[in-house]
C-alpha cells in the first residue's frame, strides 16, 4: 500500500506543469504639499483700529481672520492647516508676540484657543477653519508702551 502511494504521488508530480504570471504596479505618488494659494498668496491684514489698553481682557476686539483659500490638482479633500508663530506666554496662554511689550494675539479655531505649532484638520470644498485673534496683555499690568503693533502668524496647508 505504501509502494503505491508514492508511485502515485511521483506520478502526479513527474507529469504536472507549472504557469507564471507576472504582476505589474503602476501609480503616481504624491511627495509634494497640495497645491494651495491663500487670499492668492499675499499677506492677509487684520486691523483692531485703536485698541484702549484698558479694555483688553481676552474678547475685547476679537477679529474674524478672513482669508480664501484656493487648492488646485490635489488628490485627497482631507487637508491639514499648521499655525505657527513667535509665541510669548501671556497669563498662561501662548499668543502671538508683537512688537509691543506685554501684548500678544490669541488665536481661536472657533472659540478653542489654539497654541503655535497647532493642527487642524478640514477638507477642503467645505468650511474653511473658522480662525479669529483677539488682543491680550497680562492681568492687571497698565500698558505703557503705545503706538502701532505688529504680529505675525504663518499658515501651512498639507495633507492630513
């Protein structure tokens, strides 16, 4: 009986064949950021107008930051926007610095406050994140130094 067996298993093998098939791949891989301008890649202004330093309490002057955001031949809707600044901490709260002593820019996705270096995630051909700044000093402190201020916030657009 065994004999047999492995007669017949030689046999199967002896007279069996085989078949290749080669599998080809083929794609484009996406290296480089989606291709996005912003308020067609120039700088956005938001103007407070005059500012009382006495009113300055974390809402007084809160700015919508109204911007248009444009994104050409992307291959994904699921973006993410990176915030970034020159952060100074203000009543434990990292604003944007300015060029004025002890006063800052927080920066809001919608009424969340947002720290530099903040992601959010969006896709696109939706709602653009909702982002506003608001004028902030430390508690209790007198401004003395006055006159025109000036901060900056970069955004980056990329894939999520």
């Amino acid at each position: 009986m065994k004999t047999k067996f492995l007669y017949s298993l030689l046999f199967v093998t002896v007279f069996s064949h085989s078949t290749t098939l080669n599998v080809s791949f083929t794609g484009v891989l996406a290296v480089s950021p989606p291709e996005c301008t912003i308020n067609g890649a120039t700088t956005t202004d938001i103007n407070f107008g005059d500012i009382h330093e006495t009113l300055i309490d974390g809402s007084y002057k809160k700015m919508l930051i109204d911007y248009e955001l444009n994104c050409t031949k992307i291959y994904n809707n699921a973006l993410k926007m990176t915030l970034n600044w020159n952060s100074i901490t203000i009543n434990g709260k990292d604003t944007v610095r300015t060029n004025r002593d002890n006063l800052g820019i927080a920066i809001y996705h919608n009424n969340t406050l947002i720290t530099n270096g903040s992601i959010i995630n969006f896709q696109y051909n939706s709602d653009n994140p909702l982002l506003y700044a608001v004028p902030v000093k430390p508690n209790g402190m007198t401004l003395q130094d006055g006159g025109n201020f000036t901060g900056t916030i970069t955004m980056l657009i990329d894939y999520s």
